[in-house]
C-alpha cells in the first residue's frame, strides 16, 4: 500500500482539481488581490509612473504581458500560478527521487501538491507568492544536479538558472530565504564535503549571476517609471515571540488544510487537529531529515540536500516569527509559507523511504491531508468570496454602460475586480477617502487612470468593506444615484477626477 498510495492520493486530489478549475478560476478576480496586477498588465499603455505590490513584481508582470496577445490569455493569467506550481512540484519530485530514491520523490511530489483549500485557492494566482516555492524548487534541482554534471556543462547551466533566480528575488524578497540563501549553504557544504571544483565554480556563478539580475532588474524597472510599493519589517519584541509562534502554528495547519484561522473552521473535530498535527509533522520533517543524515554521514549529496531545505524552512519560519508583519497580515501571511510544502514534500520522502513502516505512516498520513483537502475543496472551502460588488455586477455594468459612464473611482476592493469581471467594460481606479476629496491608491496603479478627462464617470461606495463607506461632500453634485443593496453608485456629468488630490 505505501508504494502506491501517496501517487493516488496526489491523482485524486489534481483530479478533484481539474474537474473544478473552472469555477474556481473564474470567482479568483473578484479578489481584488489576484485582479489588481492583471488589470495592470491588460492597461498597461496608459501614461504616468506605474506602482505595482511588493509581491511577484517583475517576473509577474512581465510573464504577464508577454501573454497578453494570446487568445484565452484571461483564462491563463487567472491560473497560471498553478502552472509554476505543478512544475516546482515536478522539480522536487524529480531532485527527491534522484537524492532517496523512486518512492521518495513520488512521495515529495504528493506532499507539495495535496496542500489545503486557502493554499490552493493562493496557488492558482501567480500573485500570491507563488515564485518562491517554484525558485526553490529550480534551485533544489539544480544543485542535485552539480553532481551530474562535467564542468562546462555546469557552467552553462549556472548563468540561466541564476537569471531566473535573480528576477525571482527582484520580484518577491521571500526568494532569497526559500531559495537563493539555503542554495549557497547547501552548495558550500556540497563542496567542502566533495572538494569539487565543478560545485564552487558553478555554484559561484549561479549566485553572483542571481545577485546581478537581482539589481539590475530592479535598477532598470526603476528607470522605466515603475515604483515597488514596498513592506516595511517590523521587528518583534520579545513579548510578542509566543504569540507570533502561535500565528505561525496556525498558518502552517491553514497550509496543511486544517483551518484555524479563519470563520467556518474545517474540517469538523477530531480531523482538523489530526491534519493540523500532520502538517506541523510534515514541515518539522525537513528539518529532522538534516539532522538524521548528518548522524548517519549520509552522502555529500544527501546532506547538502537535506541542508537546503532546512535552511530553508528555518529562514523562513525565523523571518516569519521575528517580524510583526505576518501576524498583521491575519490568515493571509500563510501565503508567506507556501515553501513549506515542497520542503516537507523532500523532508518526508527522505526520511520515511528508509524503512516500511516510515513509508506506510507516511503514506497514511498523506492520505489523510489529501483526502480531507479534496473533499474540502468539492465542499466550497476554496472558493472566493464574491463580496456585494460581485453580487450586484451585472446589473451595476447594465446601468453604467446606459448611462454611457464607463471610467469611474471606488475603493479598492471593488475596484480592479469589477474592471476585470466586467471584461474591461468599466475601468475603475482605486482610490481612497482625503479629507474632502479623494486620493489615487498607489497599488497596481498608473499615474494617468487619474488625470482629468472629458465625458461622464461614476464612484462606488460601498459600506461593507471600509474603504469608500460614506459619500464625499461632492457626490451631491452627482447627476443620477443607484442603489444595489448596500452599494450606491453616483453619476456624474464630468470627470470627478478634479476632485481627486494628485500632489
């Protein structure tokens, strides 16, 4: 049974998936998260500096707009992260299997794809901190495969995997603790273990050329006219180390599909404690495989294997704890995590292929997770919230394009999701309350969206979501108000952006 049944359970799971990608693809926009970078990408011809999120900036953005010609491309932008995801799975499955053998990697690729319902729903999107786990699985394979390869060979290699590893941590910094530090670790041990000139020059190279890439692409982007809204750290004072640590426990069960975090937990007691203690098993794993080769003076290979993902699930999990940013974030700072699953996936295949119990526990406790996720997933728990402005869209487009207002201004949780929804219909800027007047929202923007043009526009308010909540002093001069539940649109006969403040 253990032989086959991690290998089941991962087809049952991307099964469940497929048979239900199309729904959930199409409900992801209406978060205005996933939406935001992909309006960006399709208007991206206006004028003025652009602001993009701190997250999966320039590979993103520019995968993005390299697909943006192709038919179908709405369809592919709002699931391509699963894309990187299923090849980062496929990477560590590979690099596992070459390091502990068939069934480790098998089991390595089940554990990183079987993950939770909230982790799926991230997965999908390229947007939510999908490049770290892909750069850390393509940095995992590549240092398997210093072994392998003769000299020249190896260096070709290293530039390319260092310029995709360098864009990667330009665009999202969760890169240089999931992938780009634990690479030079593990291939520092590799080579003092080894003495071969092969790993140093080659592992050499691939970090200086991550490290240039890294600079230059955020120098030249810099240059374009794009501006990275940034993430302050705030640092953790040793009061808030428990309950920073309990945030983090109940992430990585949320990862594991075992929901704490949020409303409706699921599954139903006693399972979401069992899949929640899994989970922490899992991820504890990697660190512990490390441990045990080095007691066992496993190979070099093994070793340095087993070092780069603990390296990695410690930098990360460290970055997580000492800093006040994820617990700010709430549920959402498990997207921070998704690292975890490729790294437990190596942990678990390594540690559990060595005898036939390990391999059976294993293989039951993959059965668990994945069983319990995919029914979660049937069951709606990884479908997104449509919110009032996605209840009401059809007939707030029916009445704007009437009223032949099709630009217009609402919070940002209505904004970008609506434009995407409505197939670019209505282009909706971002804005926020100022004093009497309003702001430009400085997240997936371009400076033009607010420069004043002619014909009419429209604002959102919307209560529910605490950003537009209450009308502005000038919406009395509006030409026509609409309700749809708790929304109210305002017409106007001129461009309302004169009352938005630029300076």
């Amino acid at each position: 049974m253990s032989r086959w049944l991690p290998a089941a359970t991962a087809l049952a799971y991307l099964t469940t998936v497929a048979i239900l990608a199309r729904g959930l693809i199409r409900a992801l926009p209406w978060d205005t998260d996933v939406a935001a970078p992909l309006v960006l990408a399709e208007r991206l011809r206006g004028v003025g500096d652009v602001s993009i999120g701190h997250f999966g900036s320039w590979s993103v953005m520019w995968a993005l707009l390299a697909t943006r010609g192709l038919p179908g491309h709405r369809e592919l932008w709002s699931a391509i992260g699963y894309v990187f995801c299923l090849l980062g799975a496929g990477a560590v499955g590979w690099a596992t299997a070459r390091v502990g053998g068939r069934w480790a990697g098998v089991t390595a690729f089940a554990i990183a794809v079987v993950v939770g319902p909230y982790a799926l729903r991230s997965q999908l999107t390229v947007i939510m901190h999908v490049i770290p786990p892909f750069t850390a699985a393509l940095l995992a394979a590549y240092l398997v495969s210093l072994m392998q390869f003769e000299s020249r060979r190896s260096t070709l290699i290293a530039i390319p995997v260092g310029l995709v590893a360098g864009v990667n941590a330009a665009s999202d910094a969760l890169s240089w603790l999931t992938a780009v530090a634990p690479f030079a670790i593990a291939a520092a041990l590799l080579y003092a273990t080894t003495r071969r000139t092969v790993v140093a020059v080659s592992a050499g190279i691939t970090v200086g050329t991550t490290v240039l890439a890294a600079v230059t692409t955020a120098l030249v982007m810099r240059a374009l006219g794009y501006n990275v809204v940034g993430l302050s750290l705030e640092h953790a004072n040793l009061g808030a180390l428990p309950g920073n640590l309990r945030h983090l426990a109940r992430m990585v069960a949320l990862l594991g599909g075992a929901n704490y975090a949020l409303p409706g937990g699921y599954p139903a007691e006693p399972l979401r404690i069992v899949v929640a203690l899994l989970a922490a098993i899992g991820v504890a794993a990697a660190v512990v495989c490390a441990v045990q080769q080095f007691r066992r003076r496993s190979s070099p290979l093994q070793r340095a294997y087993a070092c780069y993902w603990a390296a990695s699930v410690v930098l990360l999990g460290l970055s997580f704890v000492l800093t006040m940013n994820a617990v700010a974030l709430g549920a959402g700072s498990a997207n921070y995590l998704l690292t975890f699953a490729p790294a437990a996936g190596a942990g678990v295949g390594l540690l559990a292929s060595t005898s036939s119990r390990g391999r059976l526990a294993a293989a039951v406790g993959i059965a668990v997770i994945g069983v319990t996720n995919l029914v979660g997933i049937a069951q709606g728990h990884a479908d997104t919230n449509l919110g009032a402005i996605g209840r009401y869209k059809s007939r707030i487009v029916a009445v704007l394009e009437r009223e032949g207002a099709e630009r217009g201004y609402a919070g940002y949780w209505d904004a970008q999701n609506l434009t995407w929804q409505s197939h670019m219909r209505l282009l909706v800027a971002p804005v926020v309350p100022c004093a009497d007047k309003l702001c430009p929202f400085n997240f997936s923007t371009i400076e033009g969206w607010y420069r004043e043009k002619s014909g009419p526009t429209f604002l959102i308010v919307d209560p529910t979501n605490g950003v537009i909540g209450t009308a502005p002093p000038f919406a009395r001069r509006a030409s026509a108000r609409y309700h749809f539940g708790p929304l109210t649109v305002y017409v106007f006969r001129y461009d309302i952006a004169r009352h938005i403040a630029t300076d």
